[in-house]
C-alpha cells in the first residue's frame, strides 16, 4: 500500500553472539534468522523499505539474498553493550543520506524472533501510521500469576489470598520483543523506542519465543514445522538439484553378499523424476559421504555427474556450485542426515525426506510427505514440474 510516506523497517543483527555463535545467521526451518526477519518486513504492507544493520559480511550478503538493504554498523556501535535504538538512528541515518528522503516512521524489528509474521509487522506500522500512536510493539496475551522469590513468596500480579478464575482476569500483556514501531522525528528528539502514546498490537501467544540460547535454538527448529506456513520450491526457485545418496534415493538398508558385494533398492519414480528435471535445464549433481561403485553405477544410469568418497560435502558443494557459476541460494539439496547439515546451510532450499532424522527435518525448508528410496526424488520434482512433470518455461 503506497501512502506517499517512506516506512523504514531495520533489523539490526550483529555478527557477534556469546549465547549462540553466529546467531543472526543460524537456520529455523531451513531459512536463516535474518533472512525470516526480512521476508516478514518485505511482506508488511506499510513497509516501504527494509535495512539490515549489521557488522558481519555474511550477514550482510544473507539480507542482500533475502531482498533488504545491508548497512555497515561501525565498531562503536556492534558491541556487547550497544543498544539497538543507536543501530536504528545509524540506520535511519544511512539510508536518508543515500536516498535524500526523510523517513517518516521507523519499525526495530528483532531477528531473535523467529515467528514473526508480516501482520505484526504491518500491525505496528499501522499504529503510528494511521491511528496516531507515537510508538507501538508487539506483545502477547497473558493470565499468568507472576511471584517473586523472597522469604515469603511476594505475589506480583496478584493477592496469593484470592485466586480468580481465569475467565473473571484481564488479561495482562508481555512484550514479545519482535517488532516496534516509532514516529521517526520523535524517536530522533527521544532516543528510545517509548515515547509518547504507546499502542499495543496483540498476537498470537503461541508465536511468543526470542532466542537467547542453545536451547531456545533448538525449540525455535522444532516449532518451525508446526508454526510456519507449509512451503515447497517450483522451478523459478531453483537452478540446481543435488542429491544425497543413501537414505534419499535408497531406503537406507544395503544387503551385502558372502562375497562382501552390496546391493541397494531405488525407485523407478525417482528415475523418471530426475530425468525430467534434467530435461527441464536444471542442472543435478549426486553428492555422497561414501565411495561405492553403487552410487557411480546409478550415476551413469540417471546420466547425472556424481561426487562420491567426499569428507566434507559442504565443501564439495562450494566449489560444485563456484565451478558452474551457481548462487547456492538457487539450489536445492536432498538429505536424510546429519552429515547433510552443513550442505543445508549453504543453500537456499534444505529439503528433507520424510523419514529423515529428526534433526534434519527440523533444519529443512521443506520435508516430503515420502520417505527415502521410496518415491521422494519424483516427490520433489513434482513440487519444481508439476505432476505431470511437465515445465513450462515463463513467457
């Protein structure tokens, strides 16, 4: 919606991280903090522009990807102690600088929580855009009994005397920490990111988790399943399939002979899958840990080029994607395991096969609804095809 006025959102993200290494940058769902962040503010209606503040090259190329500005935070302001109102004035600074244009209200919103969405972006925007709300944020609904530990057990919220049915309570409302909405010419005479009328924006309590730690990490990757709007990829998403061996395109057994000779299972579907794909223009690689004359002899029945008897496969897929000129972005890989991880991060499209270990389908941006060795390879090519696996080129 164009209303003629310029709506800075700026997600700041730092490259440093004590609780989480690499934080800003760590996958939920298959898709980066950051990135999940931007897509949220590109999403928002109000939202007219999208910066990424931040001290990190990689950080910056990940929202560059993703369709954000990036802004160099200086060392002054990316330590431990800076707050995140001096990363958004640097911010408002820096694009009104380039874009000779004032900003006429800014939004702060926080990569640390992962499921935000483009309503509750557009939610505080709109306080201060439309309802005249100096600032607004984003909070959640809460009928909890809050205490405070001293000799006694003291009742915050509450008389620990009466204890009132949930329904006979007004609700209180925790901040979520998500996004906050400023009029820009007020955040620049305040310097904080409360001033004025304060506008609260209700969401969905269940979408409530900042990441702090290790642990929040990990709850955050197995909600994301369960949280985030199903998604697969169709051809304009990717340039390249590259494939797992054993337990993507087999069912993970092998049967192994007196000889020491090994036999694996594959699917038929899976074969007309790739040769569609091929067919289609998109380039396919098989990328496999172990060096096995199965997987060279299945390579050369599909007609696809093959990397076997690799240590590092994130590596081996750099250098593959380097090689032919390809954006890792563009790329979808298949796995089942955790030795698949590291490929995962490199791409933009991590898929996982349904009988995948539970680690890797969390990291996934994807999951088939089939397992390994089962039909998942012509699964996928379905989602990039169509059905028919028929693709028909853009006009």
């Amino acid at each position: 919606m164009s209303t003629g006025r310029t709506v800075l959102a700026v997600v700041p993200a730092r490259g440093g991280s004590k609780g989480v290494p690499a934080k800003n940058l760590a996958p939920v769902g298959g898709v980066p903090l950051v990135a999940r962040a931007v897509r949220a503010c590109l999403g928002a209606r109000h939202v007219t522009d999208v910066v990424v503040s931040t001290d990190d090259p990689a950080i910056a190329g990940t929202a560059r990807a993703a369709g954000a500005e990036a802004v160099h935070r200086p060392a002054a302001l990316s330590g431990d102690t800076a707050t995140s109102e001096s990363a958004v004035l640097h911010a408002m600074d820096a694009f009104e600088a380039l874009r000779a244009r004032p900003v006429d209200a800014v939004l702060l919103v926080q990569c640390t929580s992962p499921f935000l969405t483009a309503a509750d972006v557009d939610g505080v925007a709109a306080q201060v855009l439309e309802h005249g709300a100096d600032t607004a944020l984003t909070v959640a609904p809460s009928h909890g009994f809050l205490w405070r530990r001293e000799a006694d057990g003291h009742g915050v919220n509450h008389d620990k005397a009466h204890r009132p049915r949930r329904q006979e309570r007004e609700p209180e409302y925790l901040e979520t920490g998500a996004a906050y909405g400023m009029d820009a010419r007020g955040f620049r005479t305040h310097r904080h990111r409360f001033f004025g009328r304060t506008a609260l924006v209700v969401t969905d309590p269940a979408r409530t988790l900042e990441i702090d730690d290790p642990h929040d990490l990990a709850r955050a990757r197995a909600l994301a399943p369960l949280l985030d709007e199903p998604v697969t990829p169709t051809a304009a998403d990717v340039d390249a399939v590259v494939l797992d061996f054993d337990g993507t395109q087999t069912d993970d057994r092998v049967l192994v002979d007196c000889d020491g000779r090994e036999l694996v299972a594959v699917h038929r579907g899976d074969g007309l899958g790739v040769a569609a794909l091929r067919r289609a223009g998109l380039r396919l690689l098989i990328l496999s840990t172990e060096r096995n004359p199965v997987v060279a002899a299945r390579a050369r029945k599909l007609a696809v080029p093959v990397l076997h008897g690799v240590d590092r496969k994130d590596l081996a897929l750099k250098q593959w994607c380097d090689d032919h000129a390809i954006d890792p972005q563009r790329v979808l890989y298949a796995g089942n395991d955790v030795n698949d991880l590291p490929c995962f991060g490199l791409v933009g499209w991590p898929v996982a096969v349904a009988d995948a270990h539970a680690p890797v389908r969390a990291a996934a941006r994807a999951v088939t609804t089939t397992p390994g060795g089962a039909g998942a390879v012509r699964e996928i090519a379905a989602w990039l095809l169509g059905p028919t696996l028929r693709h028909t080129p853009a006009t």
